[in-house]
C-alpha cells in the first residue's frame, strides 16, 4: 500500500527531498565554494532525472486527486530534462552569484508544482499545482535583485498571473456551481454546453490562455522575458509553458471534451492571432530576448493549431513538439545566457561577426534557430508537421494555409540572426569565449536533441502508443 | 423571515469581482491594483461558499476550496509585496507608469 503510494509519488518526493536537502545545506553550512556546489546540485538534478525515468504502472490516488499514468510519467521526465539543460546552462551566470542554493530551491519548487498540476484529477489539485509554481516563479524572475528590468518583470509577471489566476478561479467557482463536482472525471459528465457552463468555460480558458501567452492574453510575456535573468527566461518560456500545455491538452481532450464544438472555434481563432501577432511583432525586434519571447509566442500558435486536431494525433503531435521544443529553444537561449553573462551584449547586432571568433556557439545557435524555423534536416520540421498534419485532420484548411504562410514569415528574423552571425562583420566582434564543461555538456544535449528527435522515428510513435486521445 | 435567496448573494459576488476588475484597470498604484486582486479572490470565496451551502451541502468542496485560495492570496501578498518594495528600492516610487524601462 505504502510502497505503491511511493512509487507513483516518486517523482513529486524526489524533488521535495532535494529542496529540503538544499534547505538543510543552507542552514548549516557556514560557507561553501559555489562551484563545487553547482556541481553538486548538476549531479542531484541529473540522479532526479534517471531516477523518475523507468516506467510504472497507471494510478489513482487520493480518492482520484492525484493520478498518474506512462504519459505523464514521460512528461515530467521531459520536464526534469529541461530543468537540468537550464541548470546546467545557468553554470556561467550563477558562479558569480551568491545566492545558488536559494535559486535552486525556488526552481524545484516550481518544478514541483508543475507536477502536481500536471497529475491532478480534480480543479483543487490543479489549482494548488499551478500557484505553487506561478509564485517562485514571480521571485525568480526578479533574481537580479539590483537591476531595474528584473524588478519590473516581476513586478508585471507577479500581477498578470494573480490577475489571470484570478480570472480562472471565478471560472472555477462557477463551473462548481454549474456541475456540483471539482473532480476531472465526475465534471465530463454534468457538462451539457448550457450557457452558463460557456460562460464558466470562457474565464476558464482566459486563465490558461494567459498562461501560455496566446494573444490578446500575451502583453506580459515580452516584458517579462526581457527583464528576467535569462536563464529564468529560459525555464519560462519553455517548462512553464510545455506545462501548461500538458494539463490544457488534458482539460480540453477529457474534462471539456462535451463541449468540443464550441471551443473548436476559440482555440482555432486564438491560434491564428496568436501565430500572425507573435510573428509580426518578431520583425521588428534588435534585441534577441525579445526576439526569442515573441518568437515563443508564435510557437504556442502553432501548438494551439495541433491541439484543434481532437484527435490522437494531435495530443502526440504536441507532445512530440514540445520535446523539440525543448530542445531548439533551450539552445538559442544558452547561446544568448552564456554570451549575456560573460560580455552583457544581448541584440542581434552585438552578434555580428560572431562566427569568425565563437564558432561553436554559433553552429549552436544556427542549429536551434533552424529548429524554431522548421527547416527539413532538423527535429522542428518534423514537430511542426504532424502539428499541421493533426490540425489539417478537421478539414479547416484555410486555417492550415495561414499557419503555413506563418512559417514562411518566421524565417525572415529567424535568418536576420544567422545572417548578422556569419555573413556581418563589425569592428568590435564579441571575443573569443572559454565555454566551462558544464554550459558545452548542455549545448551538446541541445544540438543532439534537435539532430536525433527528428531522426529517430521510433520516439514520435512511443508518444503515439502512450497518448490517449480524443 | 424568508432566508436570503441564492440570486442576491451572486449579485454581490458579481459587484465584487467587477469592482476588482475595475479598480486593476483604473488604478496606477500597485498596492492598490494587489488589492483589487484580493477583491476579485474574495468575490470567487463568496461564489463557493454560496454554491456549497445553498445547492450542494452534502458534501463541502467549495468550503475546502474557500479555505485554501485564502491560503494563498496570502501567500501571492507576500511574495507580490516584497517584489514591490524591491522594485521601490530601484524606482523610489511605486507607481505602474513609472516602471516603464521596457515598451513595445
């Protein structure tokens, strides 16, 4: 009994156990050397992620609050992976800060969360998940505690998120009202497409729509990944948002699936202003954080357009994306984390002529942006078709064409940064960067992802086999 | 006495979470935008006790739920807060149109 408890908790205990770990080194250690101490909590992230990798069975707990299957074993295995890759890209930024241990418990305590959200049965559960990681992550983002923009990202980060969180409570609140249940499984089956339910339905889809940053709920989002450090950059623009899109896949696939037709056309209309504002507002940007944050945003369109899919295909399709996803993004920014953390320089004009002096970070970097873009060779294509491919199973092929023709507009500032990498030139070229072992062990894992996810076939039909659909 | 009907108690929930609303829009200062939040959290602590008690008592998912969004308004306060006195320390003023390094 108690064993099976601890067995399909293992994950969520793995990392509680590390924060307290951390927790008791704080406390007692008087002093420590903060490289060996990065190397520490690199090697406990690592041991988290073998651990949580076998496979076990599926499981209900706490009279269906709390469940688990191979699916969201593998998801939250990703999610730990992404975890390390920051972590290990954070080396160069965090050696010269003083507070490691307490960055690294406000992440795992994120991290946590988005487990707990990602396994919950019931609106409580999910709730509970999503503020446990929404608020670490507000303090995160104003890490540099110094430096005006990161105040002022989390200072719009901690108010758009209480807002949004607000707005999906009272959605919550008045489906409970509608329904009389809070339970995924019970909630299917009472919802009848009644207009109050729909009105419930929408505060509800507001709240996740801020989340994952789909336009007219974005505003925050370019801001915000601008002024945080852009390792928690990073993390959000990756592990929050693959989160959330886990649970919203499941919301809409299961507890929402009665009313499909009526959210058809919500997530259809926001996918394609989330793709064509995303992509516009990308043209125009010299600073490549904001770049990547508006390029992230047209990224979610695309994800929003496999989710119209309904269909098996189109839960793989986007779990499948969100590995590459992982990946392409991750490297772009390492490149921009280590450069920013050892010269400050973060426009794309800075990186002229970076290929002449780094010319590893800027294969690194031509690889993950030909990722984000979609060219054949590399995992982005194949992630971005069965996205298409599922979202073209409705028949709605105008919707298709437009996503299509978004991804031709996406290679212009995609390439404006390869070109300005390797055909510019400029007089003062960003020297010659030491890369340490942990940073060039992360870029690694990024340009192996992004060659091997598109090239093995096997890993897209084990997320097939594993999803379940419409 | 004839107990107060459930419509009314949804009517004031309602003002409540638009008077939120309102006052995050309208308002430039940020403790006072915070407690606009606070109202809209309260306006939902209504709508579940409301629901519970009146169409669902058998069971008290909605009082638990009250209990815990309580929690961690709480617990949003006081990170939210001490983010605001970190960005006062780095703006000297409080106010939303000051902080306004990054546009467009």
């Amino acid at each position: 009994m108690w064993v099976d408890i601890i067995l399909s908790l293992r994950q969520e205990l793995i990392v509680a156990v590390i924060i307290f770990l951390l927790l008791f080194i704080k406390i007692g250690a008087a002093a420590y050397r903060t490289e060996a101490m990065l190397h520490f909590i690199n090697l406990l992230l690592l041991a988290n992620l073998l651990l949580g990798f076998f496979q076990g069975g599926d499981a209900t707990l706490f009279s269906g609050m709390f469940h688990t299957n191979r699916l969201i074993v593998l998801e939250k295995s990703m999610l730990n992976l992404a975890t390390l890759i920051v972590s290990l890209q954070a080396y160069s930024w965090l050696k010269g800060h003083r507070q490691v241990l307490e960055f690294y418990m406000l992440l795992l305590s994120t991290l946590l969360g988005f487990f707990f959200m990602i396994s919950s049965g019931n609106l409580l559960i999910f709730y509970l998940g999503l503020e446990l990681s929404t608020i670490p992550l507000a303090a995160l983002s104003s890490f540099d505690l110094e430096k005006r923009r990161s105040s002022e990202a989390a200072m719009k980060f901690i108010l758009s998120s209480a807002f949004s969180s607000a707005l999906l409570l009272f959605g919550i609140s008045l489906l409970y009202g509608a329904t009389g249940t809070l339970g995924f499984d019970t909630l299917a089956g009472r919802l009848d497409g009644s207009a109050f339910q729909l009105f419930a339905f929408i505060f509800i889809l507001s709240g996740f729509a801020f989340k994952i940053s789909a336009v007219p709920f974005h505003l925050w989002t370019a801001d915000v990944y601008e002024g945080s450090p852009v390792t928690v950059t990073a993390y959000l623009s990756v592990v929050s948002k693959g989160a959330v899109f886990f649970i919203f896949i499941l919301a809409l696939y299961t507890v929402f699936k009665p009313l499909a037709g009526n959210w058809y056309k919500i997530v259809v209309l926001l996918s394609v202003l989330t793709m064509v504002t995303g992509n516009l507002f990308a043209l125009r940007q010299d600073g490549l954080k904001r770049l990547l944050a508006f390029s992230s945003i047209a990224q979610s369109g695309f994800i929003l357009a496999g989710i119209t899919g309904s269909s098996r295909g189109g839960e793989a399709s986007v779990i499948y994306f969100i590995l590459v996803y992982i990946f392409s993004n991750l490297g772009a920014f390492g490149v921009v984390s280590f450069i920013s953390a050892q010269t400050g320089r973060e426009s794309v004009n800075d990186y002229r002529g970076l290929y002449a002096t780094n010319p590893l970070l800027s294969w690194v970097m031509a690889i993950s942006l030909f990722s984000l873009a979609g060219i054949p060779p590399t995992a982005g294509f194949f992630g971005k078709f069965f996205l298409l491919m599922a979202g073209a199973g409705k028949g709605n092929f105008v919707f298709i064409g437009i996503a299509a023709l978004n991804m031709v507009i996406s290679l212009y500032y995609y390439l404006r940064v390869i070109k300005a990498i390797f055909m510019d030139s400029q007089p003062e070229p960003i020297g010659k960067l030491k890369i340490p072992l942990l940073p060039k062990i992360a870029f690694l894992v990024c340009v192996a992802g992004i060659v091997m996810t598109g090239l093995v076939g096997g890993i897209y039909d084990y997320i097939y086999s594993l999803s379940k659909g419409f | 006495m004839s107990p107060i009907p459930l419509s009314h108690i949804l009517v004031v929930s309602a003002a409540l979470f638009f008077i939120g609303m309102y006052g995050l829009l309208t308002r430039r200062n940020m403790i006072t935008m915070l407690m606009a939040v606070e109202l809209i959290l309260n306006s939902v602590n209504i709508n579940f006790v409301a629901f519970n008690k009146y169409l669902y008592p058998d069971k008290l998912e909605g009082v638990f739920f009250t209990l815990f969004i309580i929690a961690i308004a709480a617990a949003e306060a006081a990170v939210a807060i001490a983010i605001i006195i970190n960005l006062y320390r780095n703006f000297h003023s409080i106010d939303v149109e000051d902080a306004d390094e990054m546009k467009f």
